[in-house]
C-alpha cells in the first residue's frame, strides 16, 4: 500500500530567553549588597575578570567609550539575532574569540564628596541563637540538659517562639519528655523574657511571672481570661474576676506594654543593614541622582592572561571550549553590570522627575504614579522597571524610602484633582489615631469623615485600607480611659 508524503506549513510562537538577557534581568534586581557578594564570586570563578589597578601602558576608556550597554528594548532585537547554541559538532573560531581587542572594563564611580550616605546604626553581630547558647552554657546543667537546651534554642522561630512540641525533641533525642520539658522551663527564664514559649499567652505569661511583683489580676486574665483579652471584651473580663472596670484597665496596661515577640531586637547584622542603593540630592534648584556602588570593586578582562593562552602552540578541545566559555562570560557579566547602573539611574531620574514636589517639599506632595508610567517615560518593559524598584531603596533629603514607596494608585477628590492613595492612607491613620479610643469610629464613619474632607471613598475600600495598614477593627481599638 502505498505511502502519501505531505507536507504542513504552520506557524508557531515562541519566547526564547538567552543567557546574557536573563544575567542582565538577575543583576538588575540585585540590591546593592547582595551585587558586592556576586561580583566577588564572579572575580573568584573566571580566570578572565581581574580585580587590580590599570595596567600602566592601558588607559581606561570613559564611559561612553566602553562596549554600550543596549537598552531593554534593543535585548529583543539582540537575542532574535543571536545565534543558536553552538553544538559539540560547531567549532569554535578560537582566534576570533581571543583576538578581540575591544577593552572590557567596569569602574564604579565614587559618590561626590558633598554627600553622605545614611547608614542604619550597626546592631549588635551576636544572633538570637549565640546570646541564648551563652546563657545556656553558663546554666550549671549536665551534658544531657545542653544537649536538650541546644536542641530547643535551634527550634525557635525568627520572633523567639518554639516551633516543635516537647513530645517532637523527646522522641528526636530518644528522652522522657519530662525531662524536655523541665530544660524547656529552664531555658525559659534567660534573656530576653518570653524567649521559647509555644504560643502567645504561654509568652505573656512567662514575662509576667519574671518580673519582681507579679500582678495577679493580669497573671489570672491571661491564664482565665485571655480569648477575651484578645477581644478587648473589657466588661467580660470584669465580671469573670469579679473587679471593676478600672482594675482591669490597670491589667490592661501593664499586659500591652509586654513584648509579644521576644526574638525581635537581637539582630543579625546583616538581618537589620539598609544601605541606600541610589541617593538623591538637591543641588541649587535641581536634583542629582547618584548611584552608590559601595565596596563593588573595579575590574577588567585580563588581557595578559588571554594572550597567554593565544601563544601557546596546541591547545585541545576541551581548554578551548573552557576558555569560550568564560570570556563570553567575563564579557556578559561587565555589560550586564553596566546595564544595571544605566537602567538605575535612568529609572530613578524619571522617579524624581515625576515627584519633583515629593523630592522638594515632602511626604505631603507624593503624587499617583505607576509602574507603567516610568516604563513609558524612559520606554523601557514594566517588568524591567519592577525588577528595578523591587528591594531598592533611595536616600533623600526627607529620609531613606524603598522604590516601591513612590507608586501608588490614583483617586479624584471632591474638586475632580487626583491624589495618591498614600495620601488618603496618612488622612485614614491621622483620623484613627485621633478618634475617641472610648468609642472609636466604624468603618462606614470613617469613610464619612474622609468624604467630608475631599477624599469620597466606600466604606469597603476605607476596610481595604485599614486592613493594608494593620488597624485593627472599631472593637479591638475600644479602650478603658
């Protein structure tokens, strides 16, 4: 039986994304000291990239003659022209690789002497874990109790509470859990108060109990009372310890005052370090942008050791795939880097150019301003422009803000003049913080009295953003005065 040969033509879309798009898209995204850490590594993996002074007889080009940078734009056109994937059967045009000449060079730029930037205060470099260890090897234990007590501290969670049963640590470490538990009470009493509890009221407890004088109507609200704690439910409480109302706002008081999170405030270093990645400041009526490149150091394609490879005589297959490999590399890596100071600071003008009056006058000034607007200004892709506002943060005359602070939805007031939603957010909180904690506002209120200052908004949305806020609702913000 005879076979028919036919043939289809079909069309067929693809996304193709190519190593040097997807570097450049990683370095982009990379706060300032997460950049120091993989600039060190590339320096340490590829023999091409060297970390030195200029060479004497090279002269460093300027920036505008270095290998350009092509903007988010150009990377489509680049990579439909880019070559497929060379195959073990392609070889490699070794001397056209090593042979050219062009000086690869990145040389951050030091910040002017007339600005300062603001460094976060330097915690302390001893963790959680090391300052609770320390106590614990001083505590006069057996081998046993700090093999226990080492196992607990190992199981807190970032906020200072155990996140294992003592049942888990017992059957893991093959122990009665009686025996688990009374280390767990132990270590239950070091620094800082509340450290290793199970849960909050267990926490609460804990901090109570340690102090000199414990105050046994706001020990036994806790232990008897505390679903109703957590609820303000104040008259409850009252009846259930058979107080007044005004002993039980004494309780109150002294209970909220107590840290629920006791791991919090002994830091790791590099847990609580902010460096500012870009700084803006004012400079008789205009505004500079600069890059702060903090510790990247300055480094180069070692041109002396690719000439040492071009005199050698043979070279096999496999040294010359290596060295393919890792100077396309050195070469992606230095214009990926300069891409990423390009596409800063040309994202971070356009910011300041949309909020000059934010830049000149403060928080009050912040205008509505999306992510698209900054890709359109400097037409660039918005995921271009979210992977460079994401976990940076900017220096200011008005203090240290994060990119993403400076985008926010639009609203129309009563007289049609757009602001952002952040300004409606600090009226929503100025009015909540000045309400009568006796009787505090309902939601449905406090659209009311936004509305009554120029700022018509639903009582669903005012839930929106209280909630965005962390405000709680009108009941948990009731208080006894």
């Amino acid at each position: 039986m005879a076979q028919t040969l036919r043939q289809d033509l079909r069309q067929r879309l693809e996304l193709t994304i190519q190593p040097l798009q997807i570097l450049r898209s990683e370095l982009i995204q990379l706060p300032l000291l997460e950049l120091e850490l993989r600039v060190r590594g590339e320096l340490e993996e590829n023999p091409f990239l060297d970390e030195a002074e200029m060479p004497e007889d090279e002269t460093a080009p300027e920036e505008d003659e270095l290998p350009a940078p092509q903007s988010a734009d150009e990377l489509d056109d680049e990579n439909k022209q880019e070559s497929p994937p060379k195959t073990e059967a392609t070889e490699v045009d070794w001397e056209d690789i090593l042979n050219d000449e062009d000086y690869y060079e990145y040389k951050p730029k030091s910040l002017p002497a007339t600005v300062e930037v603001q460094e976060a205060p330097r915690a302390s470099t001893q963790t959680l874990s090391e300052y609770l260890i320390s106590q614990l090897h001083m505590d006069r234990l057996l081998s046993e109790g700090i093999e226990i007590g080492e196992y607990i501290i190992g199981n807190l969670s970032r906020d200072g509470y155990l996140e294992i049963s003592t049942e888990e640590i017992a059957r893991d470490l093959n122990l009665p859990p009686e025996r688990v538990e009374r280390i767990l009470k132990r270590v239950q009493t070091y620094d800082p108060p509340g450290i290793a509890a199970r849960n909050l009221k267990e926490c609460l407890l804990i901090q109570l109990q340690l102090q000199n004088n414990p105050d046994p109507i706001a020990v036994r609200m806790i232990k008897e009372c505390f679903a109703e704690f957590i609820s303000k439910k104040y008259e409850i409480i009252a009846r259930k310890l058979e107080i007044t109302l005004e002993r039980v706002k004494i309780a109150f008081d002294l209970v909220i005052k107590l840290n629920p999170k006791p791991g919090e405030g002994v830091f790791d270093e590099k847990q609580n370090y902010v460096v500012p990645d870009l700084v803006v400041t004012q400079v008789g009526e205009k505004f500079e942008v600069f890059l702060n490149e903090g510790n990247v150091p300055n480094f180069y394609i070692n041109n002396e050791y690719r000439d040492m490879v071009l005199s050698r005589k043979k070279v096999d297959r496999k040294t010359r795939e290596f060295v393919q490999k890792k100077l396309e590399s050195a070469r992606w890596f230095i214009n990926a880097i300069h891409q990423r100071r390009t596409t800063m600071l040309r994202t971070m003008r356009a910011i300041v150019k949309k909020q000059e009056d934010f830049f000149r006058f403060g928080k009050e000034f912040l205008k509505p301003m999306i992510l698209q607007d900054i890709a359109d200004e400097i037409s660039m892709d918005i995921a271009t422009i979210s992977r460079v506002t994401n976990g940076k943060y900017v220096q200011t005359d008005f203090g240290v803000f994060e990119l993403k602070y400076f985008f926010s939805q639009r609203m129309e007031t009563n007289e049609g003049e757009e602001v952002s939603t952040k300004i409606i957010k600090a009226k929503l909180k100025e009015i909540v913080d000045s309400e009568d904690k006796r009787c505090p506002y309902s939601d449905e209120k406090l659209a009311e009295l936004l509305e009554s200052v120029g700022y018509p908004i639903a009582r669903r949305t005012v839930q929106k953003y209280r909630e965005q806020m962390n405000i709680p609702v009108k009941r948990l913000r009731r208080e006894i005065v």
